[in-house]
C-alpha cells in the first residue's frame, strides 16, 4: 500500500480596496485623506499593462466593490504599476502590500 502526499502551496491573499486608499498627503506623513483610485488606477494598468494577466487585473479591480483578495501575482502587479504614479500613492501601496 502506498501512501500518497499531497503538498499544498499556501498563496498569500491581501485584502484591498481601491475605493479607500489612505494616502498621505504631505512629506513628513501627518496628514493623510481617504481617496478613490479604483478606476484611475484601473486605466493606468489597462494603458501601460502589457499581456493578459494586466488585462484581467485592470478589470478586477475597475469591477471591485469594497475589500478585494488579491494573490501574490496580482499584488507585484499592483506593486511594479504603482511605482508608476506618484510617491504618496506608492506609499500607500507598499503600507497595505506590508500589512
């Protein structure tokens, strides 16, 4: 009789939503407001993307309502597209990709 092993591969989700981004609004990060980037960063990756992955994420994320998991793939995406926005935004980003 043998026995067979399964491995299973964990796959990191973070939760994020793209309608209530804190981004802060001044360099030493005492003021900060609460900012809808669903859509603009949609089209920032539907513009600049390239292949089908950034196709699928575009729209995952234009079509999310609310907290959205996303997997480790997605969550480089969403990392190396906003490096391409400004520095508060990046912030944001790599503040809820930590959490």
């Amino acid at each position: 009789m043998h026995q067979q092993v399964m491995i299973i591969i964990g796959i990191n989700m973070k939760k994020i939503n793209f309608e209530r981004i804190e981004v802060f609004v001044d360099i030493d990060k005492t003021r900060c407001s609460i900012e809808n980037y669903k859509k603009d960063f949609a089209n920032i990756i539907y513009q600049l993307g390239r292949g089908i992955e950034a196709h699928a994420l575009a729209f995952k994320i234009f079509n999310s309502n609310g907290e959205i998991e996303y997997n480790d793939e997605e969550c480089n995406m969403i990392r190396e597209y906003a490096s391409l926005c400004s520095p508060a935004f990046i912030d944001a980003i790599n503040k809820l990709l930590l959490e």
